[in-house]
C-alpha cells in the first residue's frame, strides 16, 4: 500500500489513483504481463514513446520546453493536470517500470513534473499532444506533421492496450 503524501502539492484525488494502480499491479500485473494481446501492445506502446521522444528532441521541442520551465517562468506542465490520469493510465506507467512517486514535485507544476521532465513513461493524451502557440509558430508544416504523426501512433496504441486492460481486469 501507498503512503499518502503530506505534501500540499499533491491533491488527495491523484494519491488515491497512485493507490489504485498500485492494487492494481499487485494483483493483477502478472497476469496482464503475460497476456499475449497485452504484451504486444506494451512493446508498440514502448516503441512509439521512444519515436515521439526522439521526434521532440530532433525537432527542438524538448529544449524549447525546458528553456520555457527554467527562464520563462513555467512550462504548461501546470497544477492539477495530474488529476487527467485513471489509476488504469498509471498502472500502465507501471508496467512500464515508471515509479508514480515525486519527491520533486512543486505546488505550481503538475505531480509529475520531475527535474528532468515528466517523470512517466506513458502520458495523457492532452499531454502528448499539446503545441503551445509558441512552438506552432517556430515549426515548419512538415515538422508539426511529423511531430502529430509519430504522437498519433503513440496515442492510438496507448488507446488499444488501455482498453484491453480494462477488458482484462473486468474478465479475470
């Protein structure tokens, strides 16, 4: 069992999803581990993050990012979007080796704003998708293509293995 964190950062509501998918992993995590359909969804998933995350470094994105939350004062990592995430999205995360705990976490910033970025592997689809307005202008067409391409495919598969989780859990 999770502890609950007395940090005044982190709502209640988010502790209790981090619980949830804890449980989750505990009693069902094998058993989804060894689900072929599963499985193979995890390894696309897996995949398609490490294309999306190559894609934001290629493309500039990561350093725009990081230059906006170190000099600009904040990034749109903003407080309370932890609260988009089901215990089914952070068990994922766990499947995945993400740890759901940060000590790093700051009242201003999201639950998983880490130093070095969002500290889970598999994110919200308002998260893989958002384009401030800034990073818009200094894309090229084809770059933004690019970008909404390889996010595509992630978000897709992120759809098809969160689905065949719940199917999972409701069936075993």
């Amino acid at each position: 069992m999770v502890e609950k964190s007395d940090d005044l950062s982190t709502s209640p509501a988010i502790q209790e999803k981090i619980e949830q998918a804890h449980n989750l992993g505990e009693t069902c995590g094998s058993s989804l581990m060894k689900d072929p359909h599963i499985d193979a969804l995890l390894r696309k998933l897996r995949n398609c993050i490490e294309n999306t995350n190559q894609s934001m470094v290629t493309l500039g994105v990561v350093a725009e990012c990081k230059n906006c939350e170190e000099r600009e004062g904040g990034s749109c990592c903003g407080s309370g979007i932890e609260n988009k995430y089901d215990a089914v999205l952070l068990l994922i995360n766990l499947l995945l080796g993400s740890s759901l705990e940060n000590e790093e976490s700051s009242r201003n910033s999201c639950y998983f704003l880490g130093k070095k970025g969002c500290t889970l592997t598999a994110r919200h689809v308002l998260c893989v998708n958002y384009i401030c307005q800034k990073l818009q202008k200094k894309l090229t067409r084809e770059e933004l293509i690019t970008l909404q391409t390889c996010a595509g495919e992630e978000l897709d598969t992120l759809f098809f293995l969160h689905e065949a989780i719940k199917k999972h859990l409701r069936t075993h």
